[in-house]
C-alpha cells in the first residue's frame, strides 16, 4: 500500500466509533519512522541470509499488523494469525491488496479445536486466552485499570498445522499475552529464528519456553526490552543463562522478547 493510501486508510479506520478501542494501537504503532527504521534493523538480522523466495514469517498475534509491515519491507511472505474481529478486520483493510499476506482468523495453540478469548475491549492489545495471565495482571504495578470485560469463542490451529499449510517459516513472532508457552506445545520441529513475549508478572511462562525451545532444537538466546527493539545482551547465550537474565529483571522492565536462533 503506498503512503498516501496508508494514510487516508488509517484515518478513516480512527474515525470509525467500533474500534475506538484500536486508535491508541493505530497511532503508537503506524506512522513513526524512527520506530520502524529501529524494527527493520532488528528483524533483518533474522533475514538476512535467507533468499528471498524462502522469506516466510509467521506473525502470531499480530494485534494490528505492524510486524506484518516490517516483514514485507524485508521481502517475506507473511501468514498472520488474529483472533480479534476488529484487529482482524484492521489488518484485512491494510494489507487488502498484497497477494503476500495471508491472515487466519484464529489464535494458536497446543492443539486444533477452540478457546475462550479474554478481550479487554479498552486496550485489546492485551486481550489473552491465558486466565492465568488475567489474574497475574491483577493488582500488579504497571498494569492497573486493565479490565477483561468481555469474552468470546474463537478457532485454534497450531503452528505445526500452519507449517503443514504454508511452509516451514525462516521467522516466527509469538505475541499473545501470557499464552506463549502454549503456542509453542503446537510446535514439533525447529525453525531457524523465533522470538516470544515475556512479562515479568509470569516469569514462570518464560522459563516454559525456553525448556520448550531447548527440548526443540539448540537455540540460542537474546532479548529485546519493551519496544526497544534492540538486543540487550549483544550475544546469544544458553536457556538456562536466558533464564537467570529474565529472572533478575526488575518487575518495572515489565516485558520484552525473547530471540531465539538455531546455533
């Protein structure tokens, strides 16, 4: 989509009454330069000695679909996975006419079927499938006011049904709200780079991936903090060294992701 077609694009999508709750979303995360200059620098890392013909990403929990433009930028195919109607519906107005992106309405999981989906309809970006993650988020500093006011039925694949579909990934974003460790249980065989949310109200979801992600494949780790999007450690080091990181985090850090590549 060009830029001018972006613009007017987002703007008819902010002045739209039923996604009041996505103008925050569609503000922070379309149209800073600075922000996507420090995004592509950090994603192209994973691309950069893939061809093009085999640049396929996965973006799972895409929320409204930034991640999908930083991939375009490097060239990739990109399947999208968004449970949310209006973020879906978002995504779909964006990305209508690139043939390279290719959204499921689904969340992702452990297994095919259908979850429960706890939408916070203030501030979607962290509606979840994890109760747990709800009720961590509780009372906890830096997340008060956060209300999951309603919920709702979706579908669910899994990331090896995706790879089954549409190829194995040279990248796959996880971002889902405390149900990372989930997603990663629908994962049988290793990809070459990953990355997954961490908050350090459920430090106890990062260490399951990182056992997940070593029982794998001999991945390797480094982390980003919040919207960073630069590596903090500036190597790759163990699970076990990740895991001693993120646990000596200070809860103010309160979330990040975690790279992982194949060594």
């Amino acid at each position: 989509m060009t830029a001018p077609r972006l613009a007017e694009t987002l703007t008819r999508l902010k002045g739209d009454p039923s996604l009041a709750g996505l103008r925050r979303s569609l503000d922070v995360y379309y149209g800073d330069d600075a922000r996507d200059l420090a995004m592509d620098a950090l994603y192209g890392r994973f691309f950069a000695d893939i061809v093009p013909r085999n640049r396929l990403a996965f973006d799972i929990g895409s929320h409204v679909g930034d991640r999908i433009a930083s991939f375009r930028r490097h060239g990739a195919r990109v399947v999208a996975l968004e449970p949310q109607p209006d973020c879906a519906r978002v995504i779909r107005e964006i990305y209508c006419c690139d043939g390279a992106v290719t959204l499921e309405e689904a969340a992702c999981g452990p297994k095919p079927g259908k979850l429960t989906l706890h939408v916070n309809s203030n501030n979607p970006t962290v509606s979840t499938a994890s109760r747990e993650f709800v009720a961590a988020a509780d009372g906890a500093g830096g997340w008060e006011g956060q209300v999951w006011d309603r919920a709702i039925e979706v579908p669910v694949t899994t990331l090896d049904a995706l790879i089954a579909r549409h190829g194995k990934p040279a990248f796959i974003k996880i971002d889902v709200e405390g149900f990372e460790a989930d997603v990663l249980a629908g994962l049988t065989q290793a990809v070459p780079a990953l990355s997954f949310e961490f908050t350090t109200i459920q430090r106890d979801v990062a260490a399951a991936c990182l056992a997940r992600l070593a029982a794998i494949g001999s991945y390797r780790f480094d982390l980003s903090l919040g919207e960073s999007h630069e590596l903090q450690l500036g190597r790759f080091v163990s699970a076990a060294a990740m895991r001693a990181h993120i646990d000596g985090l200070p809860h103010a850090a309160n979330s990040g992701d975690v790279y992982a590549v194949l060594s």
